[in-house]
C-alpha cells in the first residue's frame, strides 16, 4: 500500500473525498516527521511508537581493503510496534 492507496482507505472509510484525505494522510506524515526531527516520540495507542533513535560513532571496516575507519554519529527515525501489532 503506497501513500495513494492509504488516502483512498480513508476516503473510503470516513466519507471524505479523496483530495480531502490526502490532505489529512499528507498533514498526519508531516506533524509525525516534525515531531521526531525535534527528538519527540509519537505515540498511536494500538499501533506504535515513532522516535528518534541515536547512534554513537564507532569504528567499522571496509570489507573490501579490510582498513579500519570511524563511522560518523546519526540519529534516525524508528518504529516500535504496539505488542497488538506484533502479533499479526
């Protein structure tokens, strides 16, 4: 299901038309994606939790020359599922 397919499920199931839904699934994606960028986690009761997830620089190797260099700190976004979804 792309983002297309999701705004028509809303339509579907609210009333909404389509433009209208897509508005609403574009403004959801976007106050998730804002929350997150300010380090906030995002909770949907019975779905899951969006956060931003650090991690510290560390030394990896390149597997082709086998030289050892140092990977750069990140934070990127991740996804735990509620335990309801877990089990599907």
């Amino acid at each position: 299901m792309n983002k297309s397919d999701l705004a028509k499920a809303v339509a579907d199931s609210t009333g909404m038309s389509k433009a209208a839904a897509g508005e609403a699934v574009d403004a959801t994606i976007d106050a998730i994606v804002g929350a997150v960028k300010k380090k906030d986690n995002v909770q949907l009761a019975g779905f899951g939790t969006f956060y931003a997830k650090h991690r510290e620089a560390r030394q990896v190797r390149n597997p082709r020359t086998g030289e050892t260099m140092m990977s750069k700190a990140k934070t990127s976004a991740a996804f735990r599922p509620a335990a309801s979804l877990k089990d599907i």
